[in-house]
C-alpha cells in the first residue's frame, strides 16, 4: 500500500523537520572560546593628558623589530596634520584632533588594537589563527594564517592590517598587547615610554573604577563615557576623552559583542548536526518514494 | 517521430573566431595572475587594509559558488523529485558546477595571502568560522562533484581502451567496476551535494553578517544566509537556460525549448519567494528609509531589485517570452545578471570601510584575472562537451517507448 507508507513518511519527515526547527531556533548564546579571566589586564588611555608626543610609536616599533627612525625624528608634528591608521608598518598611531574647550590645547588619541573580550577576529579566523589570552590580550598565529583576510572584515575597528607587498609569508600586522614583553613582567613598550602617564596599565575592572573616578572628580573635564567598557561586549583598551568619541574617529558601536549574531546563526545550523543530517533524511526519503512510485508507474 | 535523447559528444571545430578571443583573454590573465605570484597582492590589486576583499572574492567566489547552484538545483529536481525529463539537462548543470567550484577553489587559491597555505583549514578547526564551514562545504562538494561526474568519465573508456600490453585489460575491467559501484551508490552523493550546497550557499551569506554596522543596512540582516539560499536556488535553473542556449547557439544545435521552458515556468515562483522575504527583512527592519537617499548604495539596491528581480519575475510570467529562445534568453540574463550584481552589491558595494580615503575599484590586474579565469572555463567547457557524453542529442538508433506517450505531459 504505498499510499499508506508515504503518509507515514510525511508524519516522520514533518517531525523530523519541526525537531530540527526548534533546535536551530534556540538561543544560543555567543560562546566566548574560553571563560574570561576576572584578572585581564588593560590600558586605560587619558586623551586629555596625551601630549602627542609620539614616543608610544617609537617604542612600539622597537619593541616590535619594525623599521623606525632614531627617537628624535618623532617630534616633528607635521606628521599629525593628517589622519593615519595603524598599518603592516606602525601597529599604533597617533592622530590629532582639535579640542572644542581649548584651542591651544588639541586632543591626541593613539589609536591601536582594542583587544575585545568577545573578539570577532577569534571568532571569524578560518583556521582559528587569532587567540584571547588570559591577560587580555588578542594575538595573532604566523603558523596558523593563510592570508584570507577575513579578521579585517570582522574587525569591529578596523585594525588588522595585512603586508600585501610581501609576495611570501605576508603576516596580519597588529598590536599583540606586547604579549612577549608582559610574560615577563615588563610593562607594554608604550605604557612604559609614555612620558606623559596619559596610558595606565593594571587589571581592566580596576581601570574602569579609576576612569568613572576622573569622570566624577572632574566633570567639567570629561566626556562622560569611558569608551571599551561596554562596546561590543568590551574591550581591554579603555579610553577617556574630554569631548564625544564619534568626533574622535572612533566608529560608533553597540554594545553587542560583534560575533554574536554570526555564532548565533551558526550554532542553529550546526546544532549538533541535526539540521544537516534532517535535511538528508528528508532528501534521501523524497527520492525514496519518488523513485517507487516511478517505478510503480512503469509496471502499469 | 521523436528518438530518444541520449548524451552525445559533439563533433565540432573546436576553434572558431570566438575562441580566439577567448584564448587571448585567458593568456592576458595568466600573465597577470604570474605577477600575483611574483611580486604579491599589493602589485596586482587594488586592495589594501581598508578593502581586504575585491572581485577577486566578490566575483570568483562568491558568485561563481551562486551561479555553479544550477548543480544542485538540477540534481535535486531531476534525481530526488525524479522528473525523468529533465535528465537532458543535469549533465551539462554537473559540468558548469564541476568547472564552476574548480574555479572558485582557484579563486580562494590565487586571493589567499599565503596560498601554499590553503591546506590549513582541513586540520585547523574553527567552528565559530562561517568562513571554515564554507571552506570545508566547497572542498567536499566539489569532490562530490567529481565523483558525479566520473559516471561520465567511464562511460566514454568502457570498452574503449586501446592501449597495447597487457594493461588495457585491467584498466578496462577497473572502469566497469567503477561504474558498476558508483550506479549503485550515487544515491548517497547526489543526496550529499544538495545537502552541502545548501549550508554553504546560505553560509556564504553568513560571512558578511558579522562586518556588523561595516555592512550597509539595506544589505545587513541576520537573514543574510536565508537571502544566499533563496537566490541560489532562483538563479540555478536561469543560469541553466542561460548556459544550454548559448552553448546551443555556438555549437550549432537546436534549442531544447520544450525543456527549457517548462524549467522557466519554475523560476518565477521561486524568484517570488526571494523578492517577497527580501521586502518583507526590508519593511520589518525598516530599512527603505535608505532608498530616500540618493548614493551609490540605494542606486545599487534598486538595480539589483528591478533588474535582477522584478523585470524577469514579469517576463516569466508571459507565454511568449517561455516560447521563444531569444526571449528566455534575456530573461535569463536579467535573473543571473541579478544575482551577479547582489554578490558584487554584499561583497563590495555594502561594505564600506570605516577609514577609506578612497573607494575600491578592481584594478587591470584582477580584471584581467577575473576575466582570464572565465575565459578559460568557457574553454574547458566547451572541449568537455566535444569530448564526453555531456549534451544529449536524439539518437537515431533509439526510438521512443511507448510508456511516454501514454505517461507523458505533467498534467
């Protein structure tokens, strides 16, 4: 009695489907690779103690075996007429903004990679080439990468750069927290060359008590936002500003983690590979029948 | 009287004026491709950190993944929903998606940083990757593709080894066991390569989903996968008639028309559901407040809209345009031309670069590239189908059986 048989198969196919369907439907939330350490360290930078002195950017470049120019060349402020981004070339940059509450004094921000607690680097890197470290810091695989570049479309601020001149081993060129200098106890080459103090190291929930402090003591000071404590998801480099952030370059964002709703998606496809193999139950079960009843069909 | 249809390798000049041209285009894109490899991506493109990704992922990839689903649009109807009919047409739909994903495995190649590399996502896990699960699903489909396609392969040797020595016997008996075993198991990878096309073709949407607020919102949705899904499977049958007509024209042979337009009569509904879940993600998140804006953004979604949706929705709908080859012919085009512009609209056009000074433009080299590229797989196709039993043709030794005069017509 085929009839009979194939109403069954479409009771078992359309149970199978509403099963896979409220799977995939659950909210399943972006899953951080690993727990987040309470001890992750950061950087709180104060733009409106930055001097602009660019000394950061030596330092780093050192720190990093990047080409620079001897220390001195970095006082020419020319350099800071114009907008620049960290690249393959210099990891961090500082640009110079002016200041709406004091002309002569204009407001310097460094600009770097954020380190996010919820990374979409992490996230999105095809073989995983990114890490989230206990410290804080993001880094970045030279055995892993195969160049696809895809961190820099998931990069919430544009960061990673990539060393496109390089026709070998071109590495994504970012800041890696000085991960190597920090193991061994050192201080990031930037925190420790600012002579200004504008950068502060120590644990991220500390700093986040020492920023809405400032913001409290001096108002009038500051913009009341400390920008990394709730953008997508937070980030381990914090900042404080005297005037809003979106003047300061700084892409406005929510405070989702930026992977979220990619896991989210993924998750429900893969959830537990039930979709997939449903999916072919369901195929293998309509080819099933409809050869019979070609078959079926040719015996008449 | 009608003969049967049967797969037959046709006997053509290979080259023509056509060719020519074609074969040039592919040696100027060689050349560039040479400087890639010699000099690096910064020589030959014009991507930088601002624009990581060009056409060479936009076009190679992304809308040759789109354009080769005719592969597993054709399998699902003429082997799973098992309409006999349309078997004409899944040989030449599994050769387009077997050169199709071969290209776009040659795309991802030639754009990776590090090529030599591209090996690293088979032991290199990560599951939060819609990149990684696209990659695994293309590497795996495209040899599913190629096992679907080895039928073919010995149905051109069998009994045809010529081969002095001893070894023509064994090659020979090896072939018939290949096909023997492959007849009875195809079932599981045709059923494979519907399955793997549709999480990757809708993945390949999930990629942009997290260039968050990067994205403009007339393009970024969390339905992106679902949108890649439904269009793939809109322009597979389009693409078909596309490639069937142009490769009848050039090889000189009559026009599978009855064929063709039944597979057109089916695109207009799925054409539909694509407009209608786009219009309704549009009006829910209320993103036609962009369209009031005048920039390339809102030029672009309208285009992609009207030409690749709109205009072919209305043709299909019309008897004379099904009847006639040059007709379905354009509106072919329009539905391909659509999705075309779609991938180049999420890839490029969407994205916008938060500290661009300027705004990306391909450059000579991943034109010529791009160009080269498809060239050569016009190329490729065309001597396949000189050289297997790909496009059938009547047969004068078979006539029909009279089961399909009896069974024939679908109501």
């Amino acid at each position: 009695m085929p009839t009979q048989n194939r109403r069954d198969f479409f009771k078992t196919a359309a149970f199978i489907g509403a099963s896979a369907a409220s799977i995939s439907s659950l909210p399943i939330k972006a899953a951080t690779p690993e727990k987040l350490s309470e001890n992750r360290m950061g950087v709180l930078v104060d733009t409106t103690v930055c001097i602009g002195c660019r000394n950061c950017e030596w330092a780093c470049k050192e720190a990093h075996n990047l080409k620079t120019d001897s220390l001195n060349t970095y006082s020419d402020r020319s350099v800071l007429d114009k907008k620049r981004r960290p690249d393959e070339y210099a990891l961090t940059v500082v640009n110079e903004y002016s200041n709406p509450k004091n002309q002569l004094l204009p407001t310097d921000v460094k600009v770097q990679c954020m380190h996010c607690d919820e990374p979409a680097c992490v996230s999105a890197c095809i073989v995983g080439a990114f890490t989230k470290h206990e410290n804080g810091a993001v880094t970045w695989d030279s055995d892993k990468c195969i160049g696809c570049r895809y961190c820099m479309i998931a990069c919430p601020f544009q960061v990673p750069a990539f060393e496109y001149s390089k026709a070998l081993e071109p590495k994504i060129m970012k800041c890696d927290f000085c991960f190597d200098r920090t193991k061994e106890g050192k201080l990031p080459a930037c925190v420790e060359i600012c002579p200004a103090e504008a950068l502060t190291y120590g644990k991220r929930e500390d700093l986040i008590k020492i920023a809405h402090d400032r913001i409290k003591k001096q108002p009038d000071r500051y913009f009341n936002h400390v920008l990394g404590e709730h953008e997508v998801g937070g980030t381990s480099w914090l900042y404080l500003a005297g005037q809003d952030f979106a003047k300061l370059d700084f892409p406005v964002l929510g405070e989702a983690p930026a992977p979220g709703v990619t896991e989210s998606i993924q998750h429900g496809i893969f959830a537990y590979f039930i979709p997939p193999i449903a999916l072919y139950a369901l195929l293998g079960g309509v080819m099933w029948l409809n050869k019979k009843k070609n078959k079926s069909e040719d015996e008449l | 009287m009608d003969f049967l249809m049967r797969p037959t390798p046709i006997n053509k000049k290979f080259i023509t004026p056509g060719v020519i041209i074609l074969i040039l285009l592919a040696i100027n894109g060689l050349v560039f491709l040479a400087t890639r490899f010699i000099f690096g991506l910064g020589a030959t493109t014009n991507l930088c950190n601002q624009h990581p990704w060009g056409i060479w992922i936009a076009i190679d990839v992304a809308t040759g993944v789109a354009l080769a689903a005719g592969g597993f649009t054709s399998a699902a109807l003429g082997h799973i929903i098992h309409r006999e009919r349309y078997h004409v047409i899944l040989r030449p739909a599994l050769l387009t998606a077997m050169l199709g994903y071969t290209f776009v495995a040659i795309g991802v190649f030639v754009d990776l940083g590090r090529y030599y590399s591209i090996w690293h996502p088979l032991i290199m896990w990560n599951g939060t990757s819609p990149l990684f699960e696209v990659g695994i699903c293309v590497m795996i489909y495209a040899t599913v593709l190629y096992i679907e396609f080895l039928p073919i392969v010995t149905e051109k040797f069998i009994g045809k080894v010529k081969w002095k020595g001893i070894l023509s016997k064994p090659i020979d008996s090896f072939l018939r066991f290949l096909d023997r075993g492959l007849g009875k198991t195809m079932f599981i990878f045709i059923i494979a390569g519907v399955v793997l096309s549709t999480l990757h073709q809708s993945s390949l949407g999930t990629l942009m989903v997290i260039a968050g607020p990067k994205m403009h919102p007339l393009w970024q949705t969390p339905i992106l996968p679902l949108l890649f899904l439904f269009s793939a499977i809109a322009v597979g049958f389009p693409m078909i008639i596309f490639e069937s007509l142009l490769a009848s024209r050039s090889l000189g042979l009559k026009m599978e028309m009855d064929i063709l337009s039944r597979l057109a009569k089916r695109v207009a509904p799925l054409l539909g559901i694509y407009l209608a879940v786009k219009l309704i993600d549009m009006v829910i998140r209320g993103t036609y407040i962009y369209l009031t804006e005048i920039n390339v953004q809102s030029v672009m979604f309208v285009i992609e809209i009207v030409i690749g949706i709109i205009i072919p929705l209305r043709m299909l709908f019309s008897e004379q345009v099904l009847k006639s080859p040059l007709w379905l012919f354009v509106s072919a085009s329009f539905v391909v031309a659509g999705v075309f512009i779609n991938r180049i609209n999420c890839f490029l056009v969407a994205y916008s670069a938060p500290y661009a000074l300027d705004s990306y433009f391909p450059s000579v080299g991943e034109i010529s590239v791009t160009v080269g590229f498809i060239a050569i797989l016009v190329l490729i196709y065309r001597a396949f189908v000189m050289f297997f039993p790909i496009i059938s043709l009547p047969d004068r030794r078979l006539t029909q059986k009279t089961k399909y005069s009896i069974m024939g017509g679908e109501k």
